[in-house]
C-alpha cells in the first residue's frame, strides 16, 4: 500500500500572533500555500487587554488602521512622570493607536483566513527539522513531520524553532536581565476624576512614571469611566511582582472600584534582536527579541518585521532560492528600519537600570534626559546623544558629577552600538558578518562591564 503524499506548503509559520498572521495575511494574497500552527486552541487567540501600537506600524504593514470598537480614543500626548513624582514632562505628540488587542488579534486572523492562508489550532511544534544547514519543517509533539519550502518562527518568546538552531546567537537563552515582568488591568472608576501623587490625571493623555523598579508603570483612562492601570518591572533590577504594583495603586484608591473588567499580564523580552535567518528559515515577531527595550512595546515592530520578511520570501520563492544569501534582505532591511534602534535602545537600557530610582530621578529633574530624548525613546527612534552635550551639563553646575559621568558612559555606548549596526554586512559573507557579531557581542560586554 504506497504512502500518503504530503500536501505541499510554500511556507510554514508556527505561532498565529500578530507577526505570524500578518505574515500569512501578505503570502497568501500573492497565492502561495501558507500554513500557520499554534498550540492553542482558536478562542484562546489575542489578548483581553488593549495596547499602544504605532501609527506607521500600520501604513507600513499594509494593515487597516483600527476602527470602532477595536480603537480607543485618541491620546492627545504622552506625559512622563520622575520615579519620585519630582517632574512630569509633557511630550509633543504619541503616535500610537491605543488597540483591542483581542479585536484586532481576531481581525487578522480573519484576514489571514478569507486570504488563503489555513490555521491548525491545538497543535504543537517542538522542532525544526533539517537536512544538512536547511530548515526544510517542522516537527510537531505527536511526531509527525510537516515540511515546506520556507519555514518561519513567530512563537514569540520561547522561539520554539530558533532556540533549537545553533548558529550564531539565534539560540542563546534568554537571560534574567532581558526580561520585563508586566501586567495591567482595567477597573471601573467613581467618580471619574483621580491624581497619581500630586498630579491630576487627564482623559486625554496617557501617564508613565518612568525608571519606577527599573521599569515604568502607567495610568490611562480607556474610556469615559474606566481606567487602564499598568506597570513593567526589569526582573533583573527588582524582585516586585508588576501585579503587586498594579494592586497596590486600586487598594489605595476609593474611587477606583477592586473588581478587575479585563487585563492580565505576561513576560516581555527586551533583549535586542537576534539573526533573523538561515538556510529555508526566518524569525519574525517577539521571537526575533524586537520589542522595544524602553517601553515595552513590540506590536509594531512584529507587524514591521512581518511585512518585510513577507516581501523576501515572495521574491526568494519567485527565484526559487531560500539560502541565507537570498534571504539576508531581510536581515538587512529589517536593522535599517527598526533593528538598529531597538540594539542602541538596548544598549541605553542596560545602562539605565543600573541607575537607583533617585538617580534616575535626578536625571530627569534636571533636564539631563531631555523632552527629545524621551520622545524617541517612546517612539523607538534613537537619536545619537552629544557627548559634547553632556559635557556642557557639567560645565553648568550640575552638582552630581559621578552621575554624569556614567550618564556619559551609558550614552557613549549606546551611540557605538549604533554605529556598530549600521556598519552590519549589506550582503551575506559568512566571514564578514561573523567578525560583525564578534564586533556587537564585545560591545555590549563592554556596556555591562562599564556602566
């Protein structure tokens, strides 16, 4: 009795989270055969929270920017509060929709679906399966094999696939420090006016108090009566629990009703991005380690990522040609756009982290860390920082030198990684990229060592 033939797949893309079904929205509407695993089941899809997703994210995806229910009121801009509440600085803008995420999640999914792309849900992947240095399937828990023409990792943090690739840095673990403990909750309040210390908060504006246990923490009100309360702690700078924060802000507050509406929490990994590639294999999304190091935030990045490894593989399946030389665009194309940011963003950080809540405070008291400065960080735009600027701080009697001084070192290293970034091989040499990783791996351990 002769086997059955397996169906023949363009593409594999294991995880149907934003990246992976962004992904499987643009390769099914160019016709290729597109199928997404995920381990959970379909109404376990999306999250019952709503997040800040950037603006471009969306034109640049192709995406429709969100409508109705799935898109919150506008927020007129963000305000940055010091750890002690000595200073709240009012940033120019925020351009971010503030997103259902659960909506949106199903949205495209949907879209993914009507544009021809198939889902098996409950199925689990726990490997790749290669043939010499290609990836060529995927292995799934029962034992059976699936395989494709490209294979593509968007099972976020636990990089499922890439972690059990050993090339280059694509497979080291994550460790303590790379990783944000959050979680956020929505709740009813009456009346529906409340203060953060002595700050009033307003509809229209988003609030962070940044630096708080390494991390920040948030106020935003997502409708007239409700209140989305939120904070993200480094694991690696404090041994709180975000939802004890979060806890703790409705405990001391009568006019905020204790019964959570929605809300939940996850672990966040901030780490910069890995290797997107290999041979028949890509990694897309929060597996790609693109969230942004400063915030939090890594929607928009996953919907960028997907968008440009969506344009490489069509072109490499049109070519016939899924080496890492074909597709090192995307490698390339995706640090141009975003990756080199979040690596100096990384890089700043680490550096930050090892400042205490008052020295990061003071940071901010003074105008050290500027309106502009948190501008970018906010939006995932790193600007190289005057050490000249700095200088001049000095000069005009900032009483703290020792804080400047590593102040100095922190941004020093940030605008190497940079630089270092923007120097990463155009076109894939095995020698040269490398020598380029060696280049990146020593900075960083420079930035740990130093700051």
């Amino acid at each position: 009795m002769s086997k059955k033939k397996q169906e023949s797949i363009d593409v594999i893309i294991v995880g149907a989270g934003i990246a992976g079904c962004v992904l499987a929205f643009h390769l099914a509407n160019a016709n290729l055969k597109v199928k997404v695993f995920e381990r959970n089941s379909r109404d376990k899809i999306g999250h019952d929270w709503c997040d800040s997703v950037e603006k471009k994210a969306f034109s640049f995806s192709g995406i429709p920017s969100p409508k109705g229910e799935e898109k919150k009121a506008d927020r007129d801009h963000l305000a940055i509060i010091s750890p002690d509440f000595g200073k709240i600085i009012h940033l120019g803008f925020y351009d971010y929709w503030i997103t259902d995420r659960m909506l949106f999640q199903n949205r495209l999914l949907e879209m993914a679906k009507k544009a021809g792309a198939t889902f098996q849900f409950n199925t689990e992947i726990i490997e790749p399966v290669g043939k010499g240095q290609w990836v060529i399937g995927v292995k799934k828990k029962d034992g059976k094999t699936v395989n494709a023409r490209i294979v593509v990792d968007c099972s976020g943090r636990e990089r499922i696939l890439g972690s059990n690739i050993e090339i280059l840095d694509m497979n080291l673990p994550l460790e303590k420090s790379e990783l944000v403990d959050a979680h956020r909750e929505v709740h009813h309040i009456e009346p529906n006016d409340i203060n953060w210390d002595k700050y009033k908060i307003e509809k229209d504006v988003l609030y962070y108090r940044y630096g708080y246990e390494g991390g920040y923490s948030w106020l935003n009100f997502e409708s007239e009566n409700t209140l989305d309360i939120g904070a993200g702690v480094a694991m690696g700078v404090s041994e709180r629990k975000a939802k004890a924060i979060v806890n703790d802000f409705v405990n001391t507050n009568n006019q905020i009703e204790t019964e959570k509406i929605r809300g939940g929490g996850d672990t966040i990994s901030v780490r910069r991005p890995i290797t997107l590639i290999w041979y028949g294999f890509m990694i897309c999304g929060e597996a790609a380690c693109i969230t942004s190091p400063m915030n939090g935030c890594g929607v928009g990045s996953a919907m960028i990522s997907a968008k440009i490894a969506a344009e490489v593989i069509i072109k490499a399946l049109l070519r016939k040609e899924t080496s890492v030389d074909r597709l090192w665009e995307y490698q390339v194309r995706f640090m141009e756009e975003r990756g080199r940011d979040l690596a100096a963003l990384d890089a700043m950080r680490r550096g930050f982290q090892k400042f205490s809540q008052e020295e990061t405070s003071f940071l901010i008291n003074k105008g050290i860390i500027t309106k502009i400065d948190l501008e970018n960080i906010i939006h995932v735009k790193y600007k190289k920082i005057s050490i000249f600027k700095m200088a001049l701080s000095l000069i005009k009697g900032i009483s703290n030198i020792r804080i400047m001084l590593r102040m100095r070192k922190v941004t020093s290293g940030s605008n190497k990684i940079f630089n270092h970034y923007k120097r990463m091989p155009k076109e894939y040499d095995s020698r040269k990229f490398y020598d380029w990783m060696l280049g990146h791996m020593y900075l960083f351990k420079e930035i740990d060592e130093n700051s």
